[in-house]
C-alpha cells in the first residue's frame, strides 16, 4: 500500500498521467467519427507539442521566476506573449511540417488563430492552478511539520525545565532539614514526612502537562508548612486565596520556583527572618498570582539573584502560554515581588 502511495506521490507519474490524459481528450475532441482514428490520434499528439512547451514554460521557469516572488504584473505580461508565441509555434507548425516526416500524414490546421489561442489560454490556466495549488499543499505539509517540530521540542524543553525543578526543590528541603538534624530536633522525622509526601507529589502527579490549581496549591501549602517548621519563629507566612479555584488547571510546579526565590531574598545577607505573603486570585478569565517579600535588602547582591528558578518561570510560561500572561518582576530595597497574571 505504502509503495503505491509513492507510486501516486512521484512526479514522473503525475505528468505522465496528466498527458496521457489529455491525449484522450483531444483525441476525441478532434475526431471525425465517433472513435478516433490512427490520424485522429497523430493529429493530437502533434497539436501537444505547443501545449507542451507552453505549460512546460509556464511552471518550469516563468511561475518560478515572476509569480512566486511576487512579480504578478511581469508575470502576466510574459503570460500574454507566451501564449501568443505558443499559439503562433501551433500554427507555423501545422503549415510548413514536411508530409513525409509523419508517416505519411497530412495535415493542415483544423482550428483559427483564436480556437487555438483559446486552447492554449486553458492549458495556461489549468497548469497555472495545479502548480499553485500542489505548491499550496507542499507548503501546508511543511508548516505542519514544522508544527510538530515546535511542539515536540516543546515537550522536550518543558520536561527538561520541570526536571531541573525536581531537583532544585529537593536540595532546598534537604538543607533544611539537615540544619533540623544537627541541632536534633524532634521535628526532624515529621519533615522527612512531610518531603516525602511532595516529592510523591513530583515524581508521580507531575507527569502531565496540567494539574488541577487546588493539587498544585496544596502542595504549595505542605511546601509552606516545611519551611515553617524548618524556620520557627523567623517565618512569617500568609497566604490568601480567593476566587473559583476549581476549575481551574496550572502547569504542574509553576508557583514553586517563585516561592523558592522569596525564602531565599528574605534570607539572604544579614537577615534572618523572612515575612512573606502570598496571593492567589482565580476569576473566570483570569488567573493571579502574587508573592511579595517584605523584608528588606540587606545589600545590593539582591539584584542578582532569581538565577536558573525564574528563568525556568519564564520558559514556561512563554511556552504555555504564549502571549497570554504577564510576569513583573520587581527587585528593589523594599523587599522583593512577583506578580504573573495568567488569561
């Protein structure tokens, strides 16, 4: 099946069939009777000389050179003349070939000057609309090639940032965790629960490309409780969420690498508390959310942190949802936010 499908796809075969074709129809076309005879069929092999080199001139070098960069007035002027040189080359043809180079045959032209112009302007035409049409599909294979290139490399991309996020996330936690071991905390062992259950959660609830806004907001929770119980009464922790949570799907991890880099901005330097609030507001058409951390900058190192967290934020995001968000950044003395606005 598959080689009959090559078979029909050759160009070779195409025009063959395409001729062939258009032999049987002249043939009849020009019949005396009601089936062709060996003149008849002579008479119209000969006519598609002019037809040949018309169409054949038409799609091998003027559509090429005049029509497919644009040049549409050049290339109905060169139209006109080779058709009127087509028509002319049918004529002379017909008038001074030698009899005795056809077999025998003799024959005089059939048709007027204006019957075969006529001819020819259809040949034009149709090869004309098959050129452009098997362009057009030529060119809708390509772009959905191309489609599916994008969207593979998409995927590829997007499963190598949520890697990155799985690990990133897991060294966050282990580091605290292992500041609960060495001062032996009792708490040690509910944290190590609490980090298995998210990363239960990475491993095995963030294989696709949406999960439900509530699934991603709870484990945002049971991140926010690990922090706590990992900082005491050096955290300061709201989080506000409104509107129709629900329905709403998210991009599994998306809010965790913003909520990393406020811990770490509220940590950084001289500072040892971190004051912390988050927002999350989902309304029919929208999706917001916001993290602001309002403790101030020790030092101007700030400015540079955000590092591989933001910058897989944006991947995403501009993969996602492409034109369909807003993501503002603001780094300054005052503390450090980040407002994304999802459509």
């Amino acid at each position: 099946m598959k080689t009959i499908s090559n078979i029909i796809r050759n160009r070779g075969v195409q025009h063959l069939a395409f001729w062939t074709l258009s032999l049987v129809v002249l043939a009849y076309l020009f019949a005396y009777q009601q089936q062709p005879n060996i003149a008849d069929w002579v008479y119209a092999l000969l006519f598609h000389l002019s037809i040949v080199l018309a169409v054949y001139l038409n799609i091998g070098l003027l559509i090429p050179a005049y029509f497919s960069k644009g040049r549409y007035l050049l290339y109905l002027l060169v139209s006109i003349g080779g058709i009127l040189a087509a028509t002319w080359f049918n004529i002379l043809f017909f008038r001074y070939i030698p009899a005795d180079q056809i077999g025998g045959f003799y024959f005089i032209a059939y048709y007027g000057f204006w019957d075969i112009l006529l001819f020819m302007v259809v040949y034009w035409v149709l090869s004309s609309l098959l050129k452009l049409s098997k362009s057009w599909f030529l060119v809708r294979e390509k772009d959905r090639k191309i489609d599916r290139l994008k969207k593979d490399l998409q995927e590829i991309e997007l499963q190598n940032l949520k890697s990155q996020l799985n690990p990133h996330f897991l060294l966050n936690s282990l580091n605290g965790i292992y500041s609960l071991a060495l001062d032996q905390d009792q708490r040690t062992a509910k944290a190590i629960l609490m980090l298995s259950q998210n990363l239960r959660f990475t491993l095995y609830e963030c294989n696709t490309e949406f999960i439900p806004l509530e699934q991603e907001l709870n484990f945002l929770q049971n991140y926010l409780d690990l922090q706590r119980l990992r900082l005491e009464n050096r955290a300061m922790i709201g989080l506000e969420l409104t509107g129709n949570l629900e329905d709403r799907q998210v991009p599994p991890l998306l809010f965790l690498p913003l909520v990393e880099n406020a811990f770490k901005h509220g940590l950084h330097g001289d500072q040892n508390e971190v004051r912390i609030r988050i927002e999350c507001r989902a309304t029919a058409g929208e999706l917001n959310f916001r993290i602001e951390n309002t403790t101030p900058a020790a030092t101007a190192t700030d400015q540079t942190m955000g590092g591989v967290g933001l910058e897989n934020v944006r991947k995403r995001l501009n993969a996602i949802y492409p034109d369909r968000h807003r993501l503002v950044i603001d780094r300054s003395t005052k503390g450090f936010s980040v407002d994304l606005l999802i459509c």
